[in-house]
C-alpha cells in the first residue's frame, strides 16, 4: 500500500502477528484497519490479536527460555543486540518515515530522534549487560554471600503510541539483555514499526520464539489477555495511569511483577534570574515536540512575576512562528496529532478553558489551511489556577497553560499539587536555589536549565501516580532480573 505525502512516495506496510520467529495473521483471520492521522486515510490492516494469539505467542516465549537463547552468555547476547542496533540505523530511512506515516510527527524528528535513539537503546544494553557485575558481601569469618542473576522469564511490554520505537526498545533491550523472552503489544495505533522490528530481531540472530508480538487493543483484546496470562512472569506497561489501574488489577491475579511508566502534568519553573532566550527557546521544545505527545512535556508553566510579562510576549511570539502542516514537509515544526478521538478529547480541553475562565493568547482551533488530519495550533492559555481542570489534567497535546507566582515556597507548593510526579524544569542561574528547588519537587526527572537531555545510565520513571520503579542502567536489570543470593558458610 502506498501514499502520497508531500511528493514522498511511502510505502506503508500491513502489520501481521509475530510468532515463533514467522509472521502470522490472526486466527479468524480478523483485521482493523490502520489510519494515517496526518489525512484521515487508511494506510493498511493489522491483524486483531486475542487470547489464541496471545496464547500462542506465551507459549513460543516460554519454549524459548530453554532453547538456545538460555544457553548464551552475556557477552553474546550482547553482540546480538549490537547487531540490532546496527540494523535499526541500517533501515533508518524505512522505519523514519513509518513512524511518521503512523504517528503524524515531523519527519525530521523521527529521523533525528525516534530511530537513532532506538537504535542506541539497544547498543546501550549490549555494552551495559557485558560490564554488569552483582553483590558480594563476606560476614567476617563466617559467610560469604553473593547474588546471582537470572531472568524472570516470559515478560509482556506494553506500549503507548507516541513514540513507539524509542519506547519500545527502551523495553525490550534491557529485556533481552538480562536473557528473558517477550510478547510485545504495540499500541494498536502504531503498529508499523514493531512489526519491522520482529524481522530485525530474527536477522541479527534472535532464536525463534525469543520475540513475539501480538497486534491489538487493549480491553478485552491482546492487551488484556497478556496481562491475564498465567504463564506470563511480568509485565512493563507505559501508556496512561488509568489503563495502569486496570492492568494491576489484572495482573495482581498471578501476581505479576509490574513497572508502570504512566501520565504528567509536569511542571516548567522560570525563575526571573534565568536566560529568557534560552529558557524560550527549550520552553517551546518542552511545549510543543512531537504536537505535545510527550509524557515529559512541560505542560503547566509557572514564570516568576517580574519575568512573567516578557516571558508571555516573547514565548507567544515564537510560538505563532512554529509551521503546522504536513510532517513530510522539512519546515514543518508541528504535525498532526494521533487521532480524531485524541484531537476531540484535546479540542475539548480548549473549550473547557475558556469555560473556567481562561484566555487563549494564540492557538486553540485547527489551522484554516488543513482541514483534513487531524492539526491543531499550539495553544497557550492564561488566566487559570491550579484549582482547573485544565490545569490538573494530563491534556497530552499541543497545549500549555501559564501562571505567574512571586515567592519560591509558593511555587514549590503549586508544582507538586497534583497526583502526578514524572518530570519538572527548573531555570534559575542560582544554583543553591536550584539544588534547594529540585530537592523538593515531586517528580521522578528533574531537569535544571535543560529539557530531555538522557544519559541512559541515569533512573528514570514517575513518583506518585505516574508510575511504579525506576528504568535506565543498572535500575532496567532490577526489574528485568531476578537476584537469587547464596549464602556460602565458611
Ligand atoms: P493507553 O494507556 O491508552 O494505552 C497504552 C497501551 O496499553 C496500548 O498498547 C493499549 O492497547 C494498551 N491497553 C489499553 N488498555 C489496556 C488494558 N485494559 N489491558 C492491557 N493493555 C491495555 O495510553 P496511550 O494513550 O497509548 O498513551 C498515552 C499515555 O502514555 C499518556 O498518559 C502518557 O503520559 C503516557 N506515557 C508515559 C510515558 C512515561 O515514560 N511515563 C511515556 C510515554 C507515554
């Protein structure tokens, strides 16, 4: 299937199951079809996977926990995964322009951003679990105690849809590193990718049965049945804090180990001794990259008052600048976002804020000039306080709001009053305020005169209602592992 996209000839591709090292329809043969959020056409089918998918593809998984894969060493699994990441920049062009095809982004930040980084997801893995080493502890003349690592076995990684291969591989590289076998469930408005990503598992030298995945959605689709499986050991979700709810539910009936990378509302704090330029050039990344759909975008932006009115001028300045259009076309800024249902539930967040009492300074409707996909401007809004809806609530669009605060403890107090804590940004050139600031901030990511800058090694995840356990380094093993200690009498 093919489309025609700002005069880039793509090929889209039909997504099948992958079990077993082949790629297989559904049993009963049913499809959904796959949607191109940036004109509303379809793009191809994917298969429908349920409990008999899912089934199969747990079954292949625990065969292959004993299968060649149990018998490599650390150090090979390594190269393999190496060999992914040699293989994922390889076909950069390919997958590039299928997550666009998929998601809407620009084409220049799935290039930039989603492919190479899932790329380096898998090589960060293959060099950390060939240095990993495990604790030793000698009881003075009487013990020795030391811990092995094995892999928790069949792990279920469930994701979201808006950046699909980055999160994905930053699931199962760590995954694979510790020896486990997995059923992926790729969000069902996203499936291109991931199913590319099985046919690359399978050339670097996956054994069959080691990666599985299973298309669909989630209630009372593959989603749920993965969760449910008895003989699935664990489970990484991310996506959103009430579908967390449900799978811990789910899951608490085979008592299922859980990691849980779930929503934000992140707060963005611009203290008045800041670089205004350099604050407003990142703010607008942190605001706007990938249409907003970011789990760490800094969605509630407090500005210290002596700044606020030079803030608001120039942030909405250069925020009217930002092309929206077609993400194939280079000089567009902001693409489309994933879906008509997501673009009515963002909409309906803007006509909630003028309700409330806010004033929309640019932004808030969909561009005169696109009438097809699903575009809408980005939006800022002022004039609500912490006690609004739209202040509270994860909006995950292209959609900010701004309040003006005067003391430190006050702003403090106004970041943490939600049930969130994924990430924060604090700007301030004073660094005892900023080492005092972050240390009471509730997030599990906190950025100071900076925005999503990663190094893998660090923990990541959420506190509060935005996730369970940490990943990143040495935290991915933790929860990819089990630790066995042997206590040995002297
Ligand atoms: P979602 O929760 O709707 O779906 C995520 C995945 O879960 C999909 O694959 C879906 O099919 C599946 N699913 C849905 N219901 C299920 C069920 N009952 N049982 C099993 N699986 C089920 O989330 P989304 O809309 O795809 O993604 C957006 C959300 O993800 C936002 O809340 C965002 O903040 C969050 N997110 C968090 C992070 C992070 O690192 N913390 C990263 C990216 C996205």
């Amino acid at each position: 299937m093919a489309t025609q996209t700002a005069g880039t000839k793509v090929k889209a591709i039909d997504c099948l199951h992958f079990i077993d090292g082949q790629y297989v329809p559904s049993r009963n043969g049913k499809t959904f079809a796959n949607i191109n959020p940036a004109t509303g056409e379809v793009l191809g089918t994917v298969a429908e996977g349920g409990r008999e998918e899912v089934d199969l593809a747990v079954q292949a998984a625990r065969k292959a926990l004993k299968g060649p894969w149990k018998k490599m060493t650390a150090h090979d699994r390594g190269a393999v995964l190496r060999r992914i990441g040699d293989l994922i920049l390889e076909r950069k062009d390919e997958l590039a322009m299928l997550e666009t095809l998929d998601t809407g982004k620009p084409l220049w930040l799935s290039n930039s951003v989603d492919i190479p980084r899932a790329a380096y997801n898998f090589h960060f893995f293959a060099d950390y679990i060939r240095a990993l080493g495990t604790e030793a502890f000698q009881q003075d003349d009487v013990a020795i105690n030391y811990s092995i690592r094995r892999p928790v076995g069949v792990v279920g990684l469930i994701n979201p849809w808006n950046l699909p291969l980055l999160l994905l591989t930053w699931k199962l590289a760590p995954c694979l590193a510790a020896g486990n076998t997995t059923v992926m469930k790729p969000a069902e408005l996203t499936p291109m990718t991931a199913t590319v990503l099985a046919e690359i598992c399978r050339d670097a030298g996956v054994p069959d049965g080691v990666v599985n995945l299973v298309h669909g959605f989630g209630p009372d689709s593959a989603g749920a049945a993965l969760t449910e499986h008895p003989d699935v050991n664990a489970i990484s979700f991310t996506g959103e804090t009430t579908t967390g709810k449900i799978i811990m539910s789910a899951a608490a009936k085979t008592l299922k180990r859980l990691s849980y990378e779930l929503g934000g509302k992140n707060p963005n704090i611009i203290f008045a001794d800041s670089d205004l330029d350099e604050v407003i050039e990142t703010t607008i990344k942190s605001s706007f990259i990938n249409q907003g759909e970011v789990c760490l975008c800094g969605s509630r932006i407090y500005v210290e008052r002596t700044a606020y009115d030079q803030f608001v001028e120039k942030f909405v300045a250069k925020t009217k600048q930002l092309t929206v259009g077609d993400p194939f076309d280079p000089n567009t800024k902001v693409g489309a976002l994933i879906s008509e249902e997501h673009f009515d539930r963002v909409n309906s967040y803007i006509q909630l804020a003028k309700q409330e009492g806010g004033q929309i300074l640019t932004g808030g409707k969909r561009p005169e000039s696109l009438q097809q996909g699903y575009y809408l401007e980005p939006t800022i809004i002022t004039g609500l306080d912490n006690s609004c809806r739209v202040v509270r609530e994860e909006i995950f669009g292209p959609v900010v709001t701004i309040t003006p605060f005067d003391r430190e403890e006050e702003v403090i107090e106004l970041a943490n009053d939600t049930h969130y804590g994924l990430s924060a940004s604090l700007w301030t050139n004073d660094l005892r305020r900023a080492h005092r600031v972050a240390g009471q901030i509730e997030a599990g990511i906190i950025w100071v005169n900076t925005w999503f800058l990663r190094d893998l090694r660090t923990p990541f995840g959420g506190m509060k209602q935005s996730g369970i356990g940490r990943e990143g380094g040495m935290h991915s093993f933790e929860f990819y592992s089990e630790l066995s200690n042997i206590c040995i009498k002297l």
